[in-house]
C-alpha cells in the first residue's frame, strides 16, 4: 500500500477509511459548514445508506439462491454416485469371470498353439523352398518381360540362402541355372547401355541394377560416362542442326527438354549410384558438352532473326533458370559461373548489335545529307539546321539503345536486379555510347582522308567536325548522366562506377581536326589548282597591257567566299577589325622592301598547320595553300613588263576582295607580297604601274 492510501484509511473524518470517528466528523461538519450544507449532507448520507441496505439486500437474496442451488446439486450427485457404484460392482465381477474363462481356455489350448506355431514355421519354410525352386522361372519371365529391375530383386534376395546351401544336391541345379540366367541379364544390360535408344533414366537404371549384381565400380563409371557422353552427342548434332533454321525461343526449348534435362538426371544418377565422397562436381565429359551448348547458343543469338529484344531475353531467361536449376544438381561453381558469362556475353553481343545498328543508319543518314548538299549548294543549305538534325539524330538513336538495354534488368527475370547483371548492363550501355563514337569518328577521319577522291562536299566535312566538336563538349557528358538515370531507375541503390571518357573524347577531337584539316586543304587546293593552271600556262614575255584582272582570279575569290560563308555558319568569329595602316597597298612600298635580305627575316609560313575549330583559322588556312601555290609558279616563270604589271593588278584584286572577307592582313599581304616580289624579280623589266592606275583598272575591270 502507499503512503498517500495508507494516511487516507487512518484519517478519522474518512467516512469510507476503516479509522473513521463519527462524533470528529460530526462535529467538524458543525464547525465548518452552513446550515444548508449540514442538511444536503444530511440527505446524501440517508441516500447512500438506503442504497447500500438495497444493495445488501439483493446480495442475500442472490447468495440465497445460489446455497439452495448447490444444496439440489449436491443432492442429485449423491443419488447419481449411488447408481454408478452399483453398475461398478457388476462390472467388477464380470471382468473377473471373464478372467477366468481365458484362463481356462488357454489352458486347454497352449497344446493345439505350439502346433499351429510350428506348421507356420513349416508353412514359411515351405514358402521359401517353393521360391527357390520357382526361382528360375521367375527371372525368365521378368526378363522376357523387361521388368529387369524385378530380376535383379529376386535374384539378390535368394542369393544368400543359394551361397550358403549351394553345395547340397537339391540347390547345386538351381544354383547353376541361376547363374545362366543372370549372365544373359548381365550381357542384355551391357547391350541396353550401348543402344543409341537408351534414354538417360534407362541408362541409369541399368548401371544401378549391374552394380547391383556386384559389377566392379571402376569398368560402370567408364562405361556409363561413356554412354552418356554418346547420348548427349546424339543431342548436340540436333542442335546443330536447329541453330539455322529456328528461332532462340524453339531452339531453348528444346535445349532444356532434351540435353540440359538427360545431363541433370545423367549427374543426378552418377553421385546416386556411385556415392562419389570426394564430390568432385560435374565430370570432365559433361564440362566439355557445357561447352559445346555455350558455343551453339552464342551462335543462336548471333542469328539476325533473334536481334529482337523481347524474344532474346524470353529465351535467355528460359536458359539460365534451366542452368540454374542444373548447377544445383552438379554442386559446381564452374556451372554457376558459365551461366553467368552467357547472360554477360548476350547483353555484350546484344550492345555490339545497337552500335552497329546505329553505325548503318548514321551512314545512311549521311549519304542523305551528301546528297542534299550536292543537289542544293551551299548558298542553299542551312548547315546549322543539318547540323542539329544529325546531333539530335545520333542523341535519340543511343538513348534509345541504352533504355533498350536497360530490359534486361526487369524483376521477373530470373537475372534481372542481380549485381553482376546490372553491371554487365552498364558495361554493354557504355559499349554503345563509346564505341558508336569511335566508329563514327573513324569514319569521319576516313571521309577526310579520300575526301578529294571521292568528291565529297566540303560542307560536309565542316558539318561533321562541328558535331564531333559538340559532342565533345556536351554530347558525352549528357549520355553519362542519362545512362546514370536509367541505371538509377532500373536498378534502385546500386552503385556503378562511372566511366571513363577520355578515349572516346580524343578520337572525337582527332576526327574533328581531321576533317577540318582536310576540308582546308581542299578549298586551298582547289583555288591553288586554278592559280597554278592560270600562271603555268600563260606566256607572260607575250602578255598584252594589262586591262583588267584576270577570270581565275575571280574564281578563286569565289571559292574561298563559298568555304567562309559554309564556316561562318558552324563555326564562331574571331575577325579583328584591322587598322588603316595595314590596309596600305604592297606597292606603296619600297622596292627594297622586295629584297632577298628582307624576305630571310620576314617571318616563317606554316602552309599547313593544323586548322583551328573557328572561321578565321579556317578561311586563313585555304588562304595559305592557295596563295603559297601562286607563289612557287611564279618562281617558275620569267615575265614581260606588261606581264609584271598584269600579276600587279591580279595581287591587287585579291587583296581587295580577300581582306573584305576578314582574313589576317598581315599573313595576306605576306604572302602576295612574296608573289609580287618573285615576279619582280623574273622580270626581265621590272617596272610597276602606279597604285593609281592599278585601282583604275581593277575598278574598270
């Protein structure tokens, strides 16, 4: 009890504690309270008594009840117990008399029992006496009738009564016509093994019932590996023949009802029969025809009939739930892992599918483009909007391999959601992603490389190096992140380790220069071609007063304003706006200028450096090849005066219109002035015309 309780029942004025005090409680009640409350309480109390003399009442009335209750129940007990003791008794001296009659009985009959006791004995005897004598016969008739496992049984049980009384006259024939007849089972069982016909459970059954009939365990074992092993070749011929002219689905099927289901009864009955203790998992035979079903379902799937992803992974689950099931039996981690290395080699085989798939149509694209830009022109052409579309092109066409890829990752496969199988998924995604970009880039350096054999548009060229470009810049990091998401949506919680991008972001950069290298060298050998052809064919001791400047010059002009247009399309401007001063014409200097000595110190050309990924270094590379080329024909020409001053007014247009076209001056004006001086210098007499006169004619002309 607790205090508080404890000072609650010794309270006096309680009136429901045990150590209530009326005359206290009367008398406080006095002191403390009104009149008005004296009388409620008054009332209160009288309530509560009457209700507690009611309750009380009714307790004794029911306790009543309930005493006269158990009074009859006790009476009535009484008089049952009464009953049940008198059938008691008689059922005391009956069990009693029965006891002696049984008694009696069997002593009259312990005679007539030891007799029945020893016919039975006789009876058995007899029994097995009637066995042996049968014995022949019954073997005969189980093997005629192919119920060699009843033969064997029958034999084996009579054996020892035959080994230890097979000396006495009346067993020695039996004895003998036994042996017989199990030598021929032996002989029929040895045959049955060596059919083509037998099946597995047959082949089984008939090496237990030899080693049942004390066959040595060492010539079973090689003879039923080596039936198995023939067996299962009838099989692996069947498939053969099946991988050419049915689907993955049929050819599964099959696989897992006919080799895969006799190699688990085949293993089942070798470690069953033979009890190997040392467990050495699957044999070497079955090994090697594991081997040979792997080979024969890589081939399946290489089929172009089973490219489809829905029926490549239904016949892939099919087959790992059989290897599963089948590695269990074998207890073989070699199983194990070889089923794994298939569902790795499909998801590999099936991402080297998507990226060569991807690779086709990307070609296919592309000759649409070449055409396009053939049939249109680049006047025409936007290559901006080219551009996009085969960016976007090539982005829709990976992102929809890699979610395709990401099927095999689906929980009701048998496969889907296991670690090694969500990584063989991102290894195969990233196959995809990087080795597609590789080959293209491949191919891009390829058409840079023929690019003047095959007469493909320069434009083209610039197209492709601004999307290897773009692609390096944001197009590989875009496909890691959305590979990450489809990982992180098809397989929760599983870490991937991200790849690395730096191979597939230098063959991107390396196609790019490429291409841009070799779309420089085309414009620039084109215009240079035209040069040359114009300068090595011309007699310039023969040449007439100059009137204007000539039509290739305008050609050339033309060409390298068609490769900057195309360029200032893809390709961002860096022009800086020149200054007045180096706008002034090569002739307005000294002749001096024009000197060998000068022309050591003048700084060196790189005519074919790399081209840089902008519009300037683009069209001052072309500039560089072609004005490089004039210069090396007129080295090979000696000119007139009038043929002198008709190069004049040439070099003079082509510093006009090529400087509006926002080449570097200082490279234009070296190089022209190269052409200029070498030709003054050929010149058996040299005298220039005046700047006036030469804007006169090139105005006029």
């Amino acid at each position: 009890m607790s205090e508080p309780e404890k000072q609650n029942n010794e309270n006096p004025l309680d009136i429901d504690g045990s150590s209530f005090n009326s005359e206290m409680y009367l008398e406080c009640l006095m002191k403390c309270a009104s009149l008005r409350q004296v009388m409620d309480k008054e009332a209160e109390v009288i309530t509560q008594s009457q209700s507690l003399q009611s309750e009380m009442q009714t307790l004794v009335y029911e306790n009543y009840n309930k005493f006269i209750s158990a009074t009859e129940t006790v009476r009535k007990m009484r008089s049952d117990f009464q009953i049940m003791q008198e059938e008691m008794n008689k059922l005391s001296e009956n069990i009693n008399k029965i006891t002696t009659f049984s008694s009696n009985i069997s002593e009259s009959l312990k005679d007539s029992g030891n007799n029945v006791n020893r016919l039975c004995s006789t009876r058995q005897l007899l029994d097995k006496l009637q066995f042996l004598f049968l014995l022949p016969t019954q073997l005969n008739k189980a093997i005629q009738e192919g119920r060699y496992t009843d033969a064997v049984h029958d034999y084996t049980h009579a054996q020892k009564v035959l080994q230890k009384y097979g000396d006495q006259p009346s067993f020695q024939s039996i004895q003998t016509e036994c042996s017989d007849i199990i030598y021929g089972l032996k002989k029929s069982l040895r045959e049955r093994l060596l059919s083509p016909e037998t099946t597995a459970s047959e082949l089984a059954e008939s090496v237990g019932l030899l080693r049942q009939l004390q066959e040595s365990d060492s010539s079973l074992k090689d003879i039923f590996l080596s039936c198995a092993e023939s067996r299962l070749e009838q099989h692996l011929n069947l498939l053969a023949s099946m991988v050419d002219t049915s689907d993955i689905l049929e050819w599964v099927e099959k696989c897992n009802g006919l080799i895969l289901a006799d190699l688990g009864i085949v293993i089942s009955c070798y470690h069953d029969i033979f009890q190997d203790s040392e467990r050495i998992g699957i044999p070497e035979f079955a090994d090697k025809v594991m081997t040979q079903v792997f080979d024969l379902f890589e081939a399946v799937i290489r089929r172009p009939e089973n490219v489809g992803t829905d029926i490549l992974i239904r016949g892939l689950d099919k087959f790992f739930r059989k290897f599963q099931a089948l590695s269990e039996i074998i207890c073989s981690d070699g199983a194990s892992n070889k089923a794994l290395f298939v569902v790795t080699q499909c998801i590999k085989h099936k991402a080297t599918m998507q990226h060569q798939i991807i690779q086709v149509q990307f070609k296919e694209n592309l000759m649409k483009v070449r055409q396009s830009l053939a049939s249109k022109g680049t006047e025409n052409a936007d290559l901006k909007d080219i551009l996009n579309a085969l960016q976007v092109y090539l982005m829709q066409k990976i992102q929809a391999s890699l979610l395709d890829l990401m099927a095999f990752l689906q929980n009701n496969l048998s496969f889907g959601l296991k670690p090694w199988c969500a990584n063989a998924v991102a290894d195969g995604c990233w196959i995809v992603v990087s080795e597609t970009l590789i080959n293209i880039s491949d191919m891009i350096k390829k058409l840079s490389v023929i690019q003047t054999s095959n007469n493909i548009p320069f434009e083209l060229l610039l197209i492709l190096a601004k999307l290897c470009l773009e692609m390096q810049e944001n197009g590989v990091t875009i496909l890691q992140n959305h590979l990450t998401k489809l990982l992180e949506e098809a397989a929760p919680g599983l870490s991937v380790e991200k790849k690395d991008a730096n191979t597939v972001m230098v063959n991107l950069s390396t196609a790019a220069q490429s291409a841009l290298d070799s779309e420089v060298v085309f414009i620039g050998q084109t215009a240079a071609q035209m040069l040359r052809v114009s300068v090595l064919a011309r007699d310039w001791l023969r040449a007439p007063e100059p009137r204007g400047p000539r039509a290739v010059c305008r050609r050339v002009v033309e060409t390298l304003a068609s490769a900057d247009s195309a360029a200032s399309q893809l390709f961002p401007t860096s022009f800086k706006p020149s200054s007045d001063s180096s706008r002034r014409t090569i002739w307005s200097r000294a002749p001096s200028s024009f000197s060998p000595i000068n022309r050591l110190f003048s700084e060196r050309i790189e005519v074919f450096s790399p081209a840089g990924a902008d519009r300037a270094a683009l069209s001052n590379g072309a500039l560089k090849v072609a004005l490089k080329a004039l210069v090396e024909c007129v080295r090979l020409r000696t000119f007139s005066r009038h043929g002198l001053q008709q190069l004049q007014v040439d070099v003079h247009f082509l510093q006009q219109r090529l400087s509006c076209m926002g080449n570097d001056e200082r490279l234009l004006n070296a190089l022209l002035e190269d052409a200029l001086s070498s030709a003054q210098l050929r010149c058996v007499d040299p005298q220039l015309m005046e700047p006036s006169i030469v804007d006169i004619i090139c105005e006029r002309g």
